[in-house]
C-alpha cells in the first residue's frame, strides 16, 4: 500500500502570528518554521497502517525552498520518501488554489490514500481536504479519529459534535485526522541521520502541469482587503464579594455561556 | 524605550556554528524534555526518586543512550551532537544528564572500548535501547582522586575471578542491571563485567542527598563475587582504562552544566522582566542587568568553548588536558551563574516551583565529580609548567 501525507509547514505555533502589512499574507520570517503539528498525527497513522499492511508512506508539501525541512521531518519520523512542490507561483495561494496544485501534485505519483492533518495552525479553514477529495474525485473521509483497512475497504470513526460516525469507502480515499487518533511518535536519532539519505524529489509548477494563472495571490477567489491589530485586553470584570462572590461568578459564567 | 528581548545563546548566533542535523538532534532532545520530563522533574527532585528504568527507555527509544558510539544499536552521532544531547538533558536536570553520562559515557562506552565481542553483543544493544540499565564503579570510599589506591580486589580462584570491596557515589548503582567494576589484581588494575544478580554483589542507596535528588546514587558492595574468567574487559590494562571512560563522560559535562546554567538564566530573566520592584520591572534596574550581562557573557563563552573542543574531539584531536579546561571552566561559571540566578528570584528562587536552586544544587555534585575542580586545575598547571603538583 502506499500512502501520500500532506504536510504544511506553520509559523511556529507558540509565536504569536502577525500579516504583513503590505502583502497581508502571513510573516514567515518573523517565527521559526514548524511541522503543522496535526500533520505528525497524520504521519503518524500512515506509518502505522503501512507497518501493519506493508507499503510505504510518502510525504508531500507545497510551501518556499526552506519548506523541505518539515519534509525531512517527516522523513526521520519513518516516512520513506518526499516531494516538495515549490515555485514562486505558487506563494499566496488560497485554499481552493491549494487543493489544485495538491491534486496535480498527486499526478506524479501513485498513491492507494491520501492523509492529511484535518487543520493547519496558521490558517485554520480545514478546507484542503476536502476540496482534494473533490478535485481528485474520490471519497472523503475527514476529520477520522480512528482508520482501519481491510482489503481495499476503509472504514474510519468521524468525529462528531455527537459523538462519531462510521464511514465506509473504497480505495483510493482522501482522509483528515483529528488529534485524538493516536500519539505521534518522536523521531530517533538514527531516523534523523536515515532522513538525510532519503530520495526528496523537487517539483515546480510546470513539472507538476499546473496552470500557473490558477495558483497564486493574484488567483485567489477571496481577497484579504484589511488587518487589524487585536485590541489589547480590556481591564475585565472585577467582582467584590459581598458574601454573594459565588453567586456573581457563576453569574458571570453563566452569561458568557461557560457554565 | 524597549525591544524584543534576545535570548543569551542566541544574542551569540550560536545556532549559526551548527549544521542541520546537529540541530534537529538537539530540538529533538529539548522538545522530548520539554514534554516529557520537565514536567515531573521538580517532583522527582522533591521525592527524591527518579524512575530511571521509564526514563532509560524513552531515552533509549530517541537514541541518546550510547549515541555516538558506533554499532551495537547505537545511533553512531558525532561527539558534538552527544554534547547537545546532554547540554539539553541537564537543562531540565543535572540528574537526568548524570544518568545518560554514566550509562553511555561510562558503562556502554567501557563495553565498547575494551570489551570482548561477548560482552559487546551480550550488553550493548540492550543497553542503547534502555532496556538494561548499566553502572561505573571506580571511585571508593576513602579513594576519589586517587583511584589508584584502591581497595577492592579480583583474584583468580581456579577458572574464576573472586571480587571483594566497596564502591561509593555510583551512579544508577542500585538499578543497574550491569556493573563495570574496576578493581586491583595480581596484574594492576583492571575491568570487570558484573551482572548485578550475581551472589554476593548488592547496591544499596544512598538517602538523605541535597544534590541531584532526580538522580540514583548506590554504595556498591562486592562480597566474594564469582565471576566467570571471561569476566574481564580485556583491553583494558591499568589506570588509563577506567581514565579513558572519564575522558568520554566529562566531554559530555562540558556541555551539560551550560544546559543547567542556560535554564537559570532563562528563568531569571523571565522572573525579572515579570517582577515588578518599585513599580517597575526588576530587569529594567541597572544593578540586574549587569548581572545578566555578566552572565551571558560567561554562558556564551562557555559555548563557544564547548563547540570548540566538540570540533576537536569529532576531528580525533582532542587532548584529555583540553577536556579539563571545559569541565573545570563551564562547570564552575555554571554553578556561580546558578547562585546568581537565585539572587535575582530572591525567595521565590529557593522553591521548586523554580529551577535555580534545584541547579545549583545538582552543580555542586558536577563540580566536583568526574574529577574535582581542584584536580583539573592541577592538570592544567602540570600542562602550562610541566610539572607534577598533584602530591
């Protein structure tokens, strides 16, 4: 079986994120650049199902040049090999951009599912998955908390307001995991040093066969037109306890609909 | 007028003077420490009790135990990354450094170095993994800086070595499934590999510590040990044996007080820039930043000293004279920047809710273990003069 997991590389999620002012796109440079933390559970179950059924587990990610260093990340996890997909083109690219240049990415390859992490930290639209689903025509399972496959059948657990639904498709899938769906593992040392020596293959929009008029800032169907500064916090509520401190706590929970 | 703040190391762009890989080694170990054992080590500390055979094993599944020893299921790393290694362990506790310098630097690494290919294959890869735990024992009761005097004794008895004596200040002694035992024969003195199961051999543990209380330290007691005559590490003759794993184990100090000294100042600057004095914040009075100033000047140039002789040891051309120069440098500068760090917290630095006092605790065990101060200056004046001043 082989496996293809997405992969985003974020702002580093402890950072505080900020736009830049002229682009209003995020600023990469200001906080060091991570692996999209959902994206290691995503890893993580690939090369599980792959240690328990045999394959291997490719990594995709479309990001600039320095992008290949959550793709190694992912290599010294256990993931066989990479492709990053970079190209000025691409920079600015929305979501609906995205999920085309993924799909066409995915052209260069064969794959039996695809996995990704069901939301990147920095933009938080969990939109890609599906939106891939959609472009490569095949079933969408998202936002699976547990994955089993038998044969060429795969049923997931999806994660529900309610609790959870069973889904049921057939090979090739497109699927999105949640946190809860298991414990990612920490690379070794010997998977630090085995990642080095593992095949990373470089595209560009044209070895990809994107559209470069489709991607991009200037293709993008929803325009940032304005960014603010969040306030800094107001002084708050402060509640004197006449003897009735709990009552007004609670009060105040209640109207906030915490309680 | 204020700016960003900078943190110490890397007002030094100290992450410059590293490649890649050493670096996604060293945040791997620093993430794996952030995650999971900061977050137990104040209460470890407190109960005095570390569970070593748990740690061991998710240390092992990372690679650090034995990591920049070749095979045997080592991760086979550069020297310079296993003092990153233990620079970020000793960031959270000097006892968890402790723990890795003696299982790999002392036990795995006398294995390694003057083992049998029996010893290696029946010890190592068990060892690499976590699974089995191993000890150092050299220094006795009455002898610390002249392990020459030694007590404890191997004699031949027929197809046998007979061991009788007592190790003290051993670390991960009473956990330990493997003991490296260096004792006094016919022949000089010389290694042995003692299961810790064999009759005779027991390790109790010594209580009542102020220093490194997240770390196990035994009294080893030998009592007509039998050992088998294959028993012994045959390539080791002599002093230069048990000196040679101390070499390897104070390498990795070099790097690891800076860790515990990195963490003081990193929460006394943090606790400064919080506290307010007077209205203001406390790291905004001239007489704290002199304070910080000095020390992460005193931090930086430790680093660069570390890197510097992690380059040379990597390179093979490493003098043991040189590794004096770091451990009695960085260990010393980590211990008063420590102290200092405590006074900037004031009372809040004698807590464990804080980690200076834990550090400086734990340093006053490092400056004088694996070689006292007092005796590496003595090496450094021998190497300047060229003479002995040792007795």
């Amino acid at each position: 079986m082989k496996i293809v997991v997405c992969v985003k590389q974020v702002p580093d999620t402890e950072a505080e994120k900020r736009l830049l002012p002229d682009t209003l796109t995020v600023d990469r440079e200001s906080s060091n650049p991570v692996l999209n933390e959902m994206d290691e559970f995503a890893i993580e179950e690939a090369l599980k199902l792959t240690e328990a059924h045999g394959g291997e587990v490719v990594v995709l990610t479309m990001g600039p040049d320095g992008a290949d260093a959550a793709v190694r990340k992912a290599l010294s996890m256990g993931a066989h090999s990479g492709i990053l997909l970079s190209d000025p083109a691409l920079a600015g690219s929305d979501a609906v951009a995205t999920s085309y240049a993924i799909a066409q990415a995915l052209g260069t390859t064969e794959y039996d599912l695809v996995i990704l992490g069901s939301e990147a930290s920095d933009a938080r639209t969990s939109l890609v998955p599906a939106m891939l689903a959609e472009r490569l025509g095949l079933p969408q399972l998202t936002f699976a908390s547990k994955v089993e496959i038998d044969g060429t059948s795969i049923t997931v657990n999806r994660l529900t307001d309610y609790g959870h639904d069973v889904v049921q498709a057939q090979l090739p899938a497109v699927v999105s995991v949640v946190e809860k769906i298991n414990e990612p593992r920490y690379p070794s040392f010997k998977g630090i040093m085995a990642a080095k020596k593992k095949p990373v293959a470089a595209l560009d929009v044209a070895a990809a066969g994107i559209d470069a008029a489709l991607v991009g800032q200037a293709a993008a169907a929803t325009t940032v037109v304005d960014a603010a500064q969040r306030p800094p916090r107001s002084a708050g509520v402060k509640v004197t306890d006449e003897g009735d401190g709990g009552v007004k706590l609670a009060e105040f929970l209640s109207a906030q609909k915490f309680i | 007028m204020s700016s960003k703040p900078v943190s110490p190391l890397d007002l030094f762009a100290i992450d410059g003077l590293l490649s890649d890989e050493e670096r996604a080694m060293r945040d791997l170990v620093r993430s794996y420490g952030a995650r999971e054992l900061r977050p137990h080590i104040a209460d470890w500390f407190e109960a005095g009790d570390l569970p070593a055979r748990e740690v061991a094993r998710g240390l092992g599944r990372l690679g650090v135990l034995g990591m920049h020893l070749h095979g045997y299921g080592c991760a086979g790393t550069s020297a310079l990354t296993y003092g990153l290694a233990c620079m970020e362990l000793e960031a959270v506790d000097s006892g968890l450094r402790s723990l890795v310098s003696v299982q790999g630097s002392l036990a795995m690494f006398a294995i390694w170095r003057y083992g049998s290919e029996e010893h290696k294959q029946a010890w190592l890869p068990r060892m690499a993994a976590g699974e089995a735990i191993g000890c150092f024992g050299l220094t006795e009761p009455d002898f610390g800086s002249n392990p020459a005097g030694m007590r404890t004794t191997a004699k031949r008895d027929g197809d046998s070595w007979v061991l009788n004596g007592t190790k003290m200040w051993i670390t991960n002694g009473s956990v330990a499934d493997v003991a490296v035992v260096w004792a006094g024969t016919a022949d000089g003195i010389r290694g042995f590999v003692v299961p810790t199961d064999t009759p005779g051999f027991s390790a109790p543990v010594i209580k009542k510590k102020l220093s490194l209380r997240a770390s196990v330290t035994s009294e080893l007691v030998l009592q007509d040990v039998r050992l088998p005559a294959d028993a012994m590490l045959p390539q080791a003759a002599g002093l230069a044996g048990p000196l040679g794993c101390l070499d390897e184990a104070r390498f990795g100090i070099v790097f690891g007080a800076l860790g515990a000294a990195r963490d003081c100042l990193e929460a006394a600057i943090a606790y400064a820039l919080d506290r307010e004095v007077f209205d203001r914040p406390l790291a905004g009075f001239q007489l704290t930043q002199q304070k910080l100033a000095d020390m992460a000047l005193e931090l930086g140039k430790g680093m660069l000293l570390a890197l510097h002789l992690g380059r040379l040891k990597d390179a093979g051309q490493l003098d043991p004279r040189q590794v004096s120069l770091g451990k009695l440098n960085n260990v010393r500068e980590a211990l008063d920047i420590a102290r200092e760090c405590r006074t900037i917290l004031a009372a809040n630095g004698i807590t464990l809710e804080y980690p200076v006092l834990r550090h400086a605790n734990n340093l006053e065990s490092v400056l004088t273990y694996e070689g006292t101060s007092e005796i590496h200056s003595l090496v450094i004046g021998r190497a300047l003069t060229g003479l002995s001043a040792f007795v």
